[in-house]
C-alpha cells in the first residue's frame, strides 16, 4: 500500500537537514537523498532584508534529539517550538506547487518538548507569513501533520505557498507559542 501523498512529500523537504539520516512519518514509510543549497548570494532580494541568523547561543534540542545539523543549519528556537534554518537565510529555487500554480511551496518541520505524533497526528500548527520588501498576495498554509524521525523523536510538518520572490517574514504558532524568523525566496541563480 502507498503512503498517504502529505508523507511523502514532507519527507522531500526533511531531506535538505537530515540527509543521510532515515526520517519516517506516521504511515512508516521512509527514504534518504540530499540536495545541494546554492552557495550564491541572492538576486534581486536587497541586503536589508532582515535573514535570522544564527544566535550567539545556539540553541540546542532536548534529549533525545540530536543537537547535530548539517554544517549548513541550525537549530532555532526554544524547547516549547524550535525548527532548523540555513545559515544563508535564503530559500532558492523552491518548486511550484503544480505546474500552473505561481506560488513557491516549501515544507517545515517544527518541534515541541514533549510532541506525540500518535496523540496529535495533525497538530494545531499554524503559520502565517508576510513579505517584508513590497506588496505581495494572500501567504497560504496546509494543515500540519505528525511525522517522527525516531518514534521519540516526534516532529509537526507543514506546507508553505509564498505568493512572490522577496523577503518574508515567517511566523509558526502552536499552543500559545509562537516563533518567527525571516528569509529571503530567490530563484535559482543562473549557471554562467
């Protein structure tokens, strides 16, 4: 039997932090590859553009997750909603949603202490977005699903459709919590 489409997909965009690791979702389906973040800097998008950063203090998950990232990540938050983020700040080359679709969709994995996937298989996460740079449509968000990559190691994952390349400002919420960072959405630069 195939696993549900959400799991399958979710599991697309757990790729760019865990590669090589094994992630499964509720429906016990998994898979491993890695993609390579562009190393350019963005186009079009201005240097203002407020990226999160790295903290000074980095944050680190509680036990049992790893505080290990790829090189390229790190963890953001606190133990009550935290999620991974590029150090870069930038989201390039995103896929559209469907070939007629002019959003750009991106997946999200978020965390919370003590998150159990199999009492919360669609957690009451929310996102809300807004672009930082100039006017943009209506930001869009899927109903979160449970997913884990180790069944003690519960994670919520949800899609994203930002309507414009720009600089966006991102905001999770989860059971009073809230957690906000912001990243720029370029296209993919040119080969030369």
């Amino acid at each position: 039997m195939s696993p549900p489409r959400w799991a399958v997909v979710s599991f697309v965009a757990s790729l760019l932090v865990f590669a090589p690791l094994k992630l499964r979702t509720s429906s016990h389906s998994s898979i491993s590859a890695s993609r390579t973040l562009s190393q350019t800097p963005p186009r079009n998008i201005p240097d203002s553009c407020p990226i999160t950063k790295p903290p000074a203090q980095p944050f680190v998950p509680p036990a049992p997750y790893s505080a290990k990232l790829s090189s390229r990540c790190f963890w953001f938050g606190t133990e009550k909603l935290w999620t991974f983020l590029h150090t870069e700040g930038t989201w390039s080359g995103l896929p559209h949603y469907t070939p007629d679709d002019p959003t750009f969709r991106q997946k999200l994995f978020f965390w919370h202490k003590g998150f159990d996937w199999r009492s919360e298989p669609q957690p009451a996460l929310t996102i809300t977005g807004k672009r930082l740079d100039g006017p943009a449509a209506p930001f869009a968000s899927d109903q979160a699903n449970a997913g884990w990559q180790k069944r003690d190691q519960a994670f919520m994952v949800t899609g994203i459709n930002i309507p414009a390349l720009g600089c966006w400002e991102i905001t999770a919420h989860y059971k009073g919590e809230e957690l906000t960072f912001v990243v720029r959405v370029t296209q993919e630069p040119s080969s030369r």
